[in-house]
C-alpha cells in the first residue's frame, strides 16, 4: 500500500509540474507578444518623430535662406545698413 501511495504522490506531483511549465510558457508567450507590440510601436514613433525632424530642418533651411530674405527685404523696402544706423544692444553687464 506504501508503494501504491508513493507511486500517486509522483503521480500527481508529475501531473502538477507538467501544468505549472504549461501555464508558465503560456504567460512567457504572452508577455513576448507584448513586448514585440510595445517594440513595434516604438519603432513606429521613432520613424513618424525622424521624418517630422527632417520636415521641420527642411522648412527651417526654407525660411532662412538667403535668397528668401533679400527678396522679403526688398518687398518691405530694406536694404543694407548705412554708416550711423547701427546700434549694438548690450545687457547690464555688458556695458560695464
């Protein structure tokens, strides 16, 4: 009766090892697909941010370049500084 009994207790404790290694390969696998949606949404964000980034350094390059100022300049009638109209601006402890 001994040997039956030892025989069920390796039984179960079989029976309970192979569904605890289930269940945590189950949960193992969800936890990747996670982390596999989180990893390609980040990738998705980097790419969206690095084409908004090379937008904006385009549009900025766009509003100062030189060709686009002189022809502002002459629109609002400005041309280049005379002598005497030139004045440094300097902070309070710039001057002293």
């Amino acid at each position: 009766m001994s040997a039956f009994k030892g025989s069920i207790l390796t039984y179960f404790f079989a029976i309970g090892s192979v569904l605890l290694l289930s269940l945590s390969s189950v949960w193992l696998n969800i936890e990747r697909m996670d982390l596999a949606y989180d990893l390609n949404k980040m990738e998705k964000e980097l790419s969206n941010r690095t084409a908004l980034a090379s937008k904006l350094e385009l549009e900025r390059n766009n509003l100062i370049s030189p060709y686009r100022l002189k022809r502002l300049a002459a629109t609002y009638g400005l041309g280049p500084v005379g002598p005497g109209q030139m004045r440094l601006m300097t902070g309070p402890d710039q001057g002293k």
